[in-house]
C-alpha cells in the first residue's frame, strides 16, 4: 500500500468530518441555526408596502376615533391586517393598545354614572384590541367598585335648569345636604361648562364649613349623582 496516498486520504476525510456541522451559504461558511433559535424571515417589498398602508389607515381611523366601526374602515380592523403581517410590528401593537385605552376611558365614564352593562360592554371592546393593557387590572377594579357603591340619580328638568328656576334652586340645594351628610362623591352632567358650575354652586350653599367635591362632565341630559362607596 502507498502510505502517501493513505495518510492524504485520512486527512481529506478528517475535514470533511470536521466540516460536518456547519453549512455553506452565498459569501462563505456560516454555522447552522440552533434548533428553537428565533428566526424571521424579512418581508418582501410587497409586502412592506401592504404592511405600511395597513399602519397607515389605522393611524387615520384612530385620529378619527373609529375604533371599531364602520365594519370596512376601522382602526382595529386596520392594525389587526397588519399585525396578521407582522405580529411583533411595534407600530401596529401601539395602535391595539390606544385603542384598548380609549374603550377603557369609555368603560370608566359609563360606570361612573351607574352603567355597569355598557361600561362591561365597552371593557370587552378593550381586551379585544389588548388584553395585557397595563390599566386593564384598574378599569376592571373600578367597574366592580362602583357595581357595588350606592348610587344615587337626580335628573334636572331642562327647562327649569334653563331659566334658573326656584324649584330647581332648592332641589339642588336638597342634593348638596344628602352629599355632606353622606360624604358622598358627587357627579355633576350638565349641558355646558357654565350650567355645571351653576348647579355647583347651588349644591355648595348647603354647607358653610365644608368644600363639596364633584367630578363635572358634560352631556345632552342634566343631572346630579351621589356616590357612596361600600
């Protein structure tokens, strides 16, 4: 036997074998992928402009706070495409949770006023786009909150709310004593700004010692509500 050629052939297939676990590719020898190591493929051209359209007309239906609705142009629907695209899109995820804010804020306001059932609807809506928000824990504790508070309504005739009636005067002046006595939380809905500071301060002239306090918002329909947690 020629030694020569069997001691070449021993080291040809040395390299070989040591060459075993790794893998050539375009522009030289790169090592294999670790099995479970995360790996994304990039998106193509066409894809990146469908990706960034998506992103697009989400950014335009939240400024416009469609959130949900119409069914064919809304910002969930919007950022929903985008992340079936890329699913760890941060633009895309920011869109989810402002929109699961926003239906927070909702849920919040309704059940302040004593809607429990449409501040639970609006909450669906909220862990529909994001259900790890990180106020979820806080708008669900104050929803159960004010299910369990005593809540008191007090609807103002319009029309005597509109000409500063006497009548409405003292009514109001009887809600202020019912919210010192029971150091209640006072939600005040009037039509405009100025209405609820005049219901205000009718409500206030029944204490001389004490400042009432009270959460003013505005809506179509007036009223006075006492909150008197458990």
């Amino acid at each position: 036997m020629n030694i020569g050629k069997s001691r070449t052939a021993a080291i040809l297939l040395g390299v070989v074998l040591g060459l075993g676990g790794c893998q050539y590719f375009e522009g030289g020898m790169q090592p294999q992928v670790t099995v479970g190591e995360e790996y994304t493929q990039p998106l193509s051209e066409s894809k990146r402009r469908e990706l960034n359209w998506f992103l697009e007309m989400g950014e335009y239906a939240l400024k416009a706070d469609r959130l949900t609705t119409p069914a064919d142009d809304n910002a969930y629907t919007w950022y929903k495409r985008a992340l079936a695209i890329s699913p760890q899109d941060k633009d895309a995820q920011r869109g989810m949770n402002m929109i699961s804010e926003r239906y927070q804020q909702f849920a919040r306001k309704v059940a302040e006023q004593g809607l429990i059932v449409k501040a639970e609807q609006y909450l669906q809506k909220a862990k529909m786009a994001a259900l790890a928000h990180e106020n979820m824990n806080a708008t669900e504790a104050f929803i159960e909150l004010m299910r369990e508070s005593d809540i008191r309504t007090y609807r103002l005739a319009d029309d005597a709310l509109s000409v500063r009636a006497s009548a409405i005067k003292d009514k109001l002046h009887s809600i202020g004593r019912h919210a010192f006595e029971l150091k209640a939380k006072v939600l005040i809905v009037a039509r405009n700004d100025k209405e609820g500071r005049w219901i205000y301060q009718q409500m206030q002239e029944a204490s001389q010692d004490s400042r009432l306090r009270a959460n003013l918002q505005t809506g179509k329909k007036p009223f006075v509500q006492l909150r008197i947690d458990p």
